[in-house]
C-alpha cells in the first residue's frame, strides 16, 4: 500500500490517557489508515520522528476566535501550540446568530467591533468558516448575551416571555445547523440580570440535541459554589451535559478554595455529565471590570480605547501619573481590557491536576498585549507543568486537551490517534517544548512543536505556517455527547 504520509517511529501518545508506544503511523486521505510497524509501507512523504511524541492535534476547548478564524485565517497563535480545533462562542458571546443595532456590549466587544458582526444566522456563520477555510477546524457554541443583544433592548433586566419565545427559536435554529450548544456568560453585566429561570427555559431547547451547555459561572468571587449550583442545576434540568469555563478561584479573599469546588464538581458528576476548562497561569484576562478593580493584586492594562498608549502598563501606575483612585483611573480607561493577577498558585494546579478539567486556553485574539496563554497555554501543560513540575503524566496532559475534550464535545473522529480517525496530528519534542510566551513579551510562538498536521496535511513546521489551509466547520458530532446516555 502506498500511502500520502508516513511518519516513522514516533512515540505515540493516542490521547486516551494511556502511556506512549513507539510505532508508525501511516495518512492516508485525511485520515489515519494504519498504526504499527510499517517497515514494508511507502509513502509520497516519510518522517523519522525518532525521539519526539505523535499526539492528536489539540483541542482548545476555550476560545474567542469566532471572528479571526475568519479574518485571520492563518491562526499562528493556535497552530503553533499544535492546536487543530478551536471551540468557539464561550462565556455568553458569540459571532452568531447575531444582529447588532449599535456597538457590540461588553463583553461582546472582545470579538471585534460592529463591522465584525455579519452572521445574522448560524447558517451564515458557518458558512463563512468553510468560506475562509482557516488553518485549524472551528466548532462553535451560541452565546447567551448574543441571543440577549438580539432581542433585548435592555440588557439590564431579565428576559420577557416573547423575547425568550424569540431568542429560544433563534437557538433551536442554530443548534439545527450544527451548534454544539449553548454558553452563557452571567458574571458579565450584559448578563448578570438574567434569571435563573430564563437560562433553564433557552436550556431546554438542547434537550433534544443532546447539546451541552457550557457557563462562565455567575461568580469566580465568595459565591462561587452558589454560582456553581445554579450551573449543574440548569444542566440537569435540560438533560444536557455542563462544562464550567475557566473553573477558578477568583480574588484574595477566594484563594486555597479549590478543594472545596473540585468536590462540589465530583459530587454532580456522580449523577450527571459535568466537567470544566481551565487554562494554565494564575491571571485571569478580560474587559476592564470596575467590580475588580483592587489593591489586593496587579492588575495590568492590555487596552483601552480612549488611551491606546497605556497598552501593557500597570493600573496603579497610570492611577499615580494622574493622581486620581484606581477605580477613577479605570473609568477613565474603558472600555479597556486588563489582566487580574487575581488566583493562587496552588489553586491553580489543583483544578489543572483533576481528572474532569480539560485545557483551554481563552486567549484574546484581538487584544494588542494579549494575556500569553494566547500564544503559550498549551507548550506550557506540557513542558512546564507536566515536565518540569511533574504534575501529572505526559499522557494525561495530552488526554486533557485531546481525547477527553473529544468525547465531551462530541466532536466525532477526533482527539485520538486511532485507526480511521481524521489526521489530526502534532508531532513534538518532549524535552524541549515550552511556552515562549510570557507577560512582558506574549506573543511568541512557543519551542519544540516539530510539526503539525490538520485533516493529514502538513499545516506547520519550522516554526511557520505550510501549505494551503486545511480546517473545516465541525458540526456537532450526531446524538449525544459522551458520558450522557451511561447517565439516562
Ligand atoms: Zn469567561
Ligand atoms: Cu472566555
């Protein structure tokens, strides 16, 4: 048999968090057709991997690249941790369906301004994904605060009975056309204001798909197990599977509390499919929030629109330079995005350490000086926090990011390297990968991804982007997601 690619004795990591194993592995046509010993095999292209891993292509199950996977199709920040697919649509606010009257709000605004907003319906979205054909594969989720932003004229209050009728048949119409679910961002103030009640009624338009729902919870703050609650209730009452975003201990008063919320998490997932993302650095990123504005931590501004030239500076500099408080400064910068320095270390480690979280990396495309888990999220699991601190097994840093991911979104034929799965693929250097990235310089691709291929084409190496763009549109992976029918 003559294959398109073969690449020869690599240490596989398949993704199913058990050890490696050399072997070869052999593309053909998008997928991968064989895996063992090849010695009699011929390719149009071989590779001596000796030395370095073959995982699937990473997952990042956390992203705001709604708008660049389209404007900026390259994707070099992603491509060049060895991500493949990107799920976009998280924390409330999507791309899609999306109709805006004005500005996009806050924190909409982190996908790009109005002129970035052109997919009144998912369709349309989707559509110009496939249009774009981006370098990694997008999936997407609808936002809350989108579906708010259509159909409410004050964002403020909760949702009415028609506009609820409006925004439910607005989600029943994407998640038609191939949406995994529905995310809701309720800390944001855009969104804050909606009900319980309206969330659980939007939720059981997912009943039927089998989608999931996936929530950047009400308060990271003191309320967070109250916040948590509410997230596995919504959940279990529209039979869908939850995933909390960026699970975290959130500010100084909050921190040595991840045991607390990590039982709180196995506790539902006794009797529901519950799980969550995390990303790997103890500061946070988003739109300046006056509700976060402290003393009690660094805080840096990334930017601000009426003063572009404080970009990368640190809050209480700029707060001593004009002599005013910080929460004064902070007005005077918005809209504006910052980094909180808010979490602890150790709480850090321990939700990236349990076996429910999976790796995402909620990078900012669009910030100037962007939070370095843009660039850096994955290299650094893999290098720093696997390799070098020996927190968990290498294969289990990649089942974080790939076949866990996989099975929980449903994303059909992706996430391990198994016979008849899409050629997914990052080929990489165990001692020498590493996150480049850091806050004073994040965008910087990260070391020792070797190369990396997309539907079996080779995407990136030698630290550049190769060949013609590879992604595709993923829609939801038919029927439930994993883990939900051994539950029903
Ligand atoms: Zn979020
Ligand atoms: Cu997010």
């Amino acid at each position: 048999m003559h294959y398109d690619l073969l690449i020869r004795n690599a240490l596989i990591i398949d993704g199913s968090n058990t050890p490696a194993y050399p072997a070869d592995v052999a593309v053909h046509e998008g997928h991968i057709q064989r895996i063992g010993d090849l010695g009699d095999a011929s390719a149009s292209d071989e590779i001596d991997a000796r030395g370095r891993v073959l995982a699937p292509g990473f997952i990042d199950v956390h992203t705001h690249d709604d708008t660049v996977v389209i404007r900026k199709p390259e994707m070099l920040p992603k491509i060049s941790q060895g991500v493949t697919t990107v799920i976009v649509g998280n924390c409330g606010i999507s791309a899609s369906p999306v109709s805006l009257a004005g500005d996009p709000p806050d924190p909409m605004n982190l996908l790009g301004s109005a002129a970035a907003f052109v997919y009144p319906r998912f369709s349309d979205y989707r559509a110009a994904v496939d249009a774009a054909r981006p370098a990694v594969n997008v999936a997407a989720l609808v936002g809350h605060t989108a579906l708010r932003s259509n159909h409410m004229n004050d964002l403020y209050r909760t949702a009415l009975p028609a506009e609820i009728t409006a925004m439910r048949e607005q989600l029943r119409d994407s998640l038609e056309a191939g949406a995994l679910g529905l995310s809701t961002g309720l800390a944001y103030a855009s969104a804050f204001s909606a009900e319980t009640d309206e969330v659980l009624q939007l939720a059981q338009e997912l009943t039927a798909f089998g989608a999931l729902y996936t929530t950047h919870l009400r308060s990271e703050f003191e309320p967070v197990l109250e916040a948590m609650d509410e997230a596995f209730r919504i959940g279990r009452h529209a039979r869908s599977p939850v995933v909390i975003s960026h699970l975290k201990c959130a500010g100084a008063g909050n921190w040595g509390r991840s045991p607390q919320l990590l039982k709180a998490l196995e506790q539902a997932a006794e009797n529901h499919p519950v799980a969550c993302d995390c990303y790997p650095y103890a500061a946070s990123s988003s739109t300046l929030d006056l509700k976060q504005v402290t003393d009690a931590h660094r805080i840096t501004i990334t930017w601000s629109t009426p003063h572009p030239e404080h970009s990368g500076r640190d809050l209480i500099d700029i707060a001593t330079e004009w002599s005013l408080s910080l929460l004064d400064t902070a007005r005077k910068l918005q809209p504006a995005g910052a980094v909180y320095y808010g979490m602890d270390e150790q709480d850090v480690q321990r939700i990236l350490a349990h076996p429910l979280s999976m790796i995402g990396s909620d990078g900012l495309p669009e910030d100037p000086f962007p939070h370095p888990r843009l660039w850096g999220a994955f290299p650094r699991v893999l290098g720093h926090f696997s390799r070098d601190l020996g927190l968990f097994p290498l294969h289990t840093a990649v089942h974080k990011m790939t076949g866990l991911t996989a099975a929980r979104f449903a994303l059909h034929q992706r996430g391990e390297i198994r016979e008849g799965y899409w050629a997914d693929l990052v080929l990489f250097d165990p001692q020498r990968v590493r996150d480049v990235a850091d806050f004073k310089n994040p965008q910087q691709a990260a070391e020792g991804i070797d190369g990396v291929w997309v539907n079996g084409v080779l995407s990136y190496a030698e630290g550049q982007a190769q060949g013609e763009r590879q992604g595709r549109f993923l829609p939801r992976g038919g029927g439930m997601s994993e883990g939900f029918d051994r539950f029903s």
